[in-house]
C-alpha cells in the first residue's frame, strides 16, 4: 500500500514539473498533491524519512502564493516595462485567453494583450507599446521558472 502512494507520488511529482511548462495543467498544486501522498505513504511504511506535517503546510502555503504569482507576474513585468494600467490588463486578460491555445496561446496572448492594451487603451505608441509587451512576455517566462524550481524542489522531498 505505501509503495503504491509512493509511485503516484512520483508520478504525480513528474507530472507536476512538465505542468510547469506545459500550460493547462496546474503545476505546483499537482506536485502537492505527490507531496501529500509521499507523506501519507511514508507515515504507513513508517519510514524514518518522513515528510512533517509542517513541511507539508509549508509547501502548501508555498504552492498558493505560486499558484497565485503566475497570473500576477506578467501583468508586474509589463508595468515594470514602461506599462500602463491597460497593458497590464490586456496581459493578463491575453493570458488567461491564450490557455486556450495551450503554450504558445498563453505567451502569445499575453503579449499581444498587452500591446493591444497599450495601444488601444493606453493611447501610446508602437515601441513603447512593444516594450510593454516584452515587459509581458518576461513576466510569463519569470512565471514559469519559479513553478518549475518549486516543482523540481518538490519532486526531491518526494523522492529523497
């Protein structure tokens, strides 16, 4: 039995990093979910390499405030950018309607929301415009990385 909850870990914990890239399947809270079951099935197994209760909570606090940053993010970086109110929204509104279209959706859709936020909305110009964009674009790609540093960082509690 805990050699099952075990390998779901493992899986779900592989899962969880590929979700970190791949839009559509929520990263961190699936590499939970493996955290939760390697923590269930070493308190069964009594292992002497167990996942606390605490550590357990820590990662889910953790998982949140990820889960929640990655929509947060882009719509920063395209303010950090030179971006007005309307490209950060046109980012994360590009954003969420790029999920669609999985990957490539999501990058595209929240950089062109942004710039078409900015131009239409914002009343600037093109290159300012273009900035505000790229600001967008790195925001998605900061997002990404901290889901898959705190996936990978998971899947070794999982594992080790």
């Amino acid at each position: 039995m805990s050699t099952a909850f075990i390998v779901f870990a493992i899986i779900l914990g592989i899962v969880g990093i590929i979700g970190s890239i791949v839009p559509g399947l929520p990263g961190p809270p699936i590499s939970w979910i493996g955290l939760l079951l390697a923590f269930f099935g070493r308190r069964i197994a009594e292992s002497d390499n167990e996942i606390t209760l605490t550590c357990l909570m820590v990662w889910l606090a953790i998982t949140i405030v990820v889960t929640v940053l990655d929509y947060l993010i882009p719509a920063k970086f395209t303010r950090l950018a030179g971006g007005s109110k309307a490209g950060s929204w046109g980012a994360m509104i590009g954003l969420l309607a790029g999920i669609i279209f999985q990957a490539i959706g999501m990058i595209a859709g929240c950089f062109f929301g942004a710039l078409i936020g900015e131009l239409a909305f914002g009343k600037k110009e093109v290159g300012s415009s273009f900035k505000s964009a790229l600001g967008a674009f790195a925001g998605v790609m900061a997002g990404t990385g901290i889901k898959l540093i705190t996936t990978v960082t998971m899947m070794f509690y999982i594992i080790f």
